[in-house]
C-alpha cells in the first residue's frame, strides 16, 4: 500500500501559495481602485475649474460686450447731437445693433461641412438662411440644414472652421463683399499697396439688390410667387445685352508684375493684368492665363433675375431655352432674347416653407421639364401644358442632382437619402436603385449624378468624398472611384465617355481615365486619375462639358468661374460675374453659350467664341 503523506502535503503547499498569489492580487486590485478613485478625483476637480474658468470668461463678455454697447451709444449720442448743432451727418458704429435687412438666401451646401461654421460667427436672426442640402435642421446650426437621419440631432451647435460653402458673405458694398476688406472696381480683393495707394475713379458695384428684390421673410412664408406668364416678360425680368467691345490686337502677351503662378488667376491683380489678358465688362471681367495662348473671348448676353437663390441652370437639347431653379419656382427663358417665356411652380405644395428647387433636367425631346426639390419628390413637368405630368416619390431625402438617359426614356436621381434611382419616364415608376451601404461611418448623401453619353452607365459623386459607377443593365457597382480629399460635389462626362470629371470641396477638379469602362477602353485598362487641377481659391461646386469636349467649366465658391483645356490641364480664364457662390454651370448642347447661377439671386447667359488668330 502506498503511503499518502506525501501527497496530501504537496496539495497544502500547493493551496497556500495559490492562497498567498491571490492575496497579493487582491491587495494590488485595492490600491488600483484607490489609485483610481484618487485620479478621478482629481479630473472631477480640474473640470470643476475649468467649468468655472469657462463660466468667468463667458461672465466677462457679456460684461465687456454690454459696454462696448453702451459706449457706442454716448458716442452716437454725442455725434447725434454734434450734427444738431451743424456738424458732420451722424453714421452708426458698427458695434451698434441694427435693424435686421433682408439679405438674399444662403447657398446650398455640403451638409458634413454644416459642422464648420464658425462659432466665432454669433447666430443672429438677420443673417439670411438659404436652401440647405439637407432638410430639417435649423438654418443656424449648419449650411445645409443637416443631414437629417445622419447622426446629427436637431439644434446641435455648429463647430468651429471655416464657412461652409456658397455661405453668403454679405451684400458688396464701399469695401466689398460682406463689408470686411477693400475691394477693387470690380469686387476683388485690394492688395496692400493699392489700399495704400487708393484707388481713383472707382466704379460702383451692383448689388443683388439691384433688379428684382428678394422676397420678403412673410411672402416667402405664404408662398408668394411670381404670376404665371405664357408670353413675354416686363422689363424687370429681362436681362440686359451687353455691347460686344473689342480687345485690342496683336499685342505681345507679356506677363505683368501681379500675376500668379501655378493655374492661380484668382490671385491675379486686375489692375496689373495687360489689356490683352483682360476683359472687362459694367460689372464682370475676365482674366485670361498668360502662360498659354487666349484661344477664347467671353461676353455676357444677359442678367436674369430671380427673387431668390438660383440653385440649378439647364440648358435644353435644342440650346433654344434654359431652366432655372429657385424657391419655389422653375423658370425657362428664351436664349436668344433673355425673355422669361414661363413660370412652373406647383401650387399644391406646402406654402409655409421655403421649398428650393435643386436640379433641373429637360427631356431629350423638349417636351418635358423634371425638376428636383426639398420635399424629397420629382416633378415631371409637361412644358406645352404646364401642367404636371407624374410626381415621383419614393427618395427619403432633399433631391440634389438630375439627368436623363440619352434616349430620353429614363430618369436619373441622386438624393441625401444615399440612394441613386432609375425612373420611367412613361409609367412615372422606379425601375431601378443603386444604394451606397459601403460607406461605413460616414456620411455618403449623394450630391451628383450623369449618365455616360452611351446610356451604360451611371456616375454619383457624394459627400464621402468617393465617385462611384455603376453598370444600368446589371445593377451592379463596377468602381469606386477613391482621391478627393473632400466631399465631392459635382460629375460629368466627357462627350467620348473616356473620362469623367469631378469637382470637390478640396478645392480642386480631377479628370479621370475610366480604363475598361470607357467607350473604347480594354478589359485590362483601369480607372486612373490623369491630372488634378488646382485654380479656385474655394470649394468647387459645379462642373459641365463643352458639346465637343474642348473645354469644361468649373463654379466655385470663389465667385468665380474658369474655363479649363482637358488636352493640357491649363486654365484658359477665369470670370467673375457673380457676387456670391457660383453654384451651378451649364453649357449649351448647340451653340458656344453657357450659363452661370449663383446666391446672388442672379442667372446670367454669356456667351465664348474661339478667335480666329490665338493672342
């Protein structure tokens, strides 16, 4: 038999130095937990200060903010009384609280970009709120009113950065837009010597004012619209033609002292840019690059005005009419004549709210106008009749983007809601949906979309900063289309369909090979970026082909607009012509004309020809 001793020895050792281990555990938890508690005691007590720091300063504001009040009113007070006896005209400080104006609408916006207005920026019932791209938040707590369902609660502050874009700077005045700094004739910035210098003979700026006004805060709430008109237009809703001048020849392209390098003609000082490189209109101008030869001349044939933000322009197949899309109400003008030849404005819609009319898109055949608005449906408008001919519903979100198949058989909608849809023109049905549920955390609201000239394919950029393809026969997601390093807010086509381009809130535009999904492109070709344009100094809203691909056109922020050569990746020219965010372009399918909508409550017609010898 064999002795046990031994064994029930070894399990005692063995238990009290398991016992022996866990007390020495057991005693090291105790003093994490005390180390702990003391740490949060710690931190508990420094966001107490803070807190209180916090809460001083915001004490300390309020104090120093209702002095500076009331010292402004002794010295108005005293300057009032001044000119009672004789003295120079009193003029209000600028600290000094006014009555609010009616300003025009802020411009649509990127909605991830919402988060970006500065909170330096206090929230005042006078700044004017515009047509977000997306519906349901409060007009102060984002530019685009909030991605409403993309995580963001009603009411949540605004962080702080810079303006979102197409924000509304103000109207331009004595020192220019927004009132901050020193402009020249023409809207620009002053360089420092010329505000040293002055500027003689300046020439007055239009304002959005001039033309037709803004509406009203309460016609806009009781849906206040324009009359119905099937003829020709008062004077006040035509554009005025302006008289062709000619720039003088055969003068040496010479670059002057001011102008910019690297594509940068925003930058570029106007009163330094020589005669040949420039053209100047009552109330635009042109600048042309002096790196590469001026191929073109650019004139504005008319001024269109509208009582609200202009968020959408779209010229028709046959380049005889062009679409307009504001609040509340569509518009088609005559080319040729600038006359405003009717207004389409659904009269069962809600009249309480403001409702902005997004994209616009005419039929191949003329015979129909689709348009795109807040209320998350799209209207198909018989223009013969205009009347209504479907309504399409079925997006969860603001529509932002619309197209037409070429054969003018299907309709094409990008919305917030992330979803891209196919609809039958005849029936009014949906026929198709591509959703985007690749995007992960963040927020993939769809900005624009296009067809490819073939009808094979459709393109969608969105706010995640990617493009993306896919196949119209299968259904399929052929490509995503990775390189912005900003929402991307505009695609189109090339007329071959061998590339397309984008414009995004990097400020910049890209053209992209598409490889095998091009027109002639081989299985084994890839989507590649051939070149990335840098020129606006702002977010690049909007982007359009020429008819025979030779130029694209690129609005920004910037209030600019510039004419690019895909061939060379070279900026031709930039215009300014707006005095707010230019924040669509189009151009004519038939002649050498395009079209400009901005926040400025203005669409202008302008017109480019090729010159017959290059300057």
């Amino acid at each position: 038999m064999v002795p046990s001793a031994p064994l029930s020895s070894r399990v005692t050792e063995l238990l009290e130095g398991l016992r022996a281990e866990y007390d020495a555990l057991n005693q090291e938890a105790s003093n994490m937990r005390l180390f702990k508690d003391e740490y949060e005691q710690r931190i508990n007590s420094q966001i107490s200060e803070i807190q209180a720091v916090q809460q001083n300063l915001y004490e300390l504001e309020r104090a120093h903010h209702k002095i500076r009040q009331q010292y402004e009113e002794e010295i108005m007070r005293l300057r009032r009384e001044l000119e009672a006896r004789g003295g120079p005209v009193a003029t209000p400080s600028p600290f000094l609280q006014q009555p609010p104006q009616q300003q025009p609408h802020q411009v649509p916006l990127p909605p991830q970009h919402q988060q970006q207005v500065a909170m330096s920026q206090p929230h005042s019932a006078s700044m004017p709120h515009g047509p977000g791209m997306y519906s349901g938040m409060p007009p102060t707590s984002g530019p685009h009113g909030g991605p409403n369902g993309s995580g963001m609660p009603h009411g949540q502050p605004p962080m702080a950065g810079e303006p979102h874009p197409g924000a509304y700077m103000g109207p331009p005045g004595q020192y220019g837009p927004g009132g901050a700094v020193p402009v020249n004739p023409h809207g620009q910035p002053m360089t420092p010597q010329q505000q040293a210098a002055g500027i003689k003979d300046r020439k007055p700026v239009m304002t959005p004012s001039q033309g037709l006004p803004p509406p009203s805060h309460q016609q806009q709430q009781q849906g206040g619209l324009p009359p119905m008109s099937q003829g020709m237009p008062g004077s006040s809703q035509m554009g005025n033609r302006q008289t062709p001048t000619q720039p003088p020849r055969n003068v040496a392209m010479v670059p002057a002292r001011g102008v910019a390098t690297d594509n940068q003609l925003a930058d570029m000082d106007l009163e330094m840019v020589p005669a040949n490189m420039k053209r100047e209109g009552a109330d635009w101008f042109v600048i042309y690059n002096p790196k590469v030869p001026r191929l073109l001349n650019i004139e504005n044939l008319f001024t269109l005005e509208h009582n609200s933000v202009v968020c959408c322009v779209k010229f028709s197949n046959d380049g005889k009419y062009l679409a307009t899309g504001c609040n509340r109400v569509t518009q088609i003008w005559n080319v040729a004549t600038g006359a405003n030849e009717c207004m389409l404005a659904d009269k069962t819609a809600t009249k309480d709210i403001d409702l902005y009319i997004r994209a616009v898109c005419f039929s191949p055949d003329g015979k129909y106008l689709v348009t795109g608005a807040e209320d998350k449906q799209i209207r198909v408008w018989d223009i013969q009749k205009r009347t209504i001919q479907h309504v399409l519903t079925g997006h969860d979100q603001d529509i932002y983007s619309l197209d037409f198949s070429p054969d003018g058989s299907t309709i094409l909608s990008g919305s917030g809601d992330r979803t891209v849809r196919l609809w039958n023109l005849e029936s009014g049905k949906e026929v198709c949906k591509f959703t985007i549920d690749d995007m992960g955390p963040r927020d993939a609201g769809v900005t624009s979309v296009a067809f490819s000239p073939n009808g094979k394919l459709v393109a969608a950029s969105s706010l995640d900063k990617m493009i993306r393809l896919w196949e119209v026969s299968s259904g399929n997601l052929l490509e995503r289309i990775d390189g912005h390093k900003d929402s991307v807010y505009a695609v189109a086509f090339s007329p071959d369909g061998q590339s397309l381009l984008s414009g995004s809130l990097d400020k910049t535009l890209r053209i992209w090979d598409l490889g095998r999904f091009g027109t002639n492109g081989r299985s084994s070709d890839r989507v590649t970026a051939r070149s990335t344009l840098v020129g606006h100094k702002d977010f690049v809203l909007s982007v359009a082909y020429s008819p025979d691909g030779n130029w694209f056109v690129s609005g920004s922020k910037d209030r600019g607009v510039q004419f690019w050569d895909p061939r060379t990746s070279q900026t031709q020219c930039m215009l300014q012509g707006h005095k707010n965010s230019v924040i669509s372009v189009a151009l004519s399918p038939t002649q050498m004309y395009f079209a400009t909508g901005s926040g400025d409550c203005r669409a202008r017609i302008w017109s480019y020809e090729t010159l017959p010898t290059p300057m």
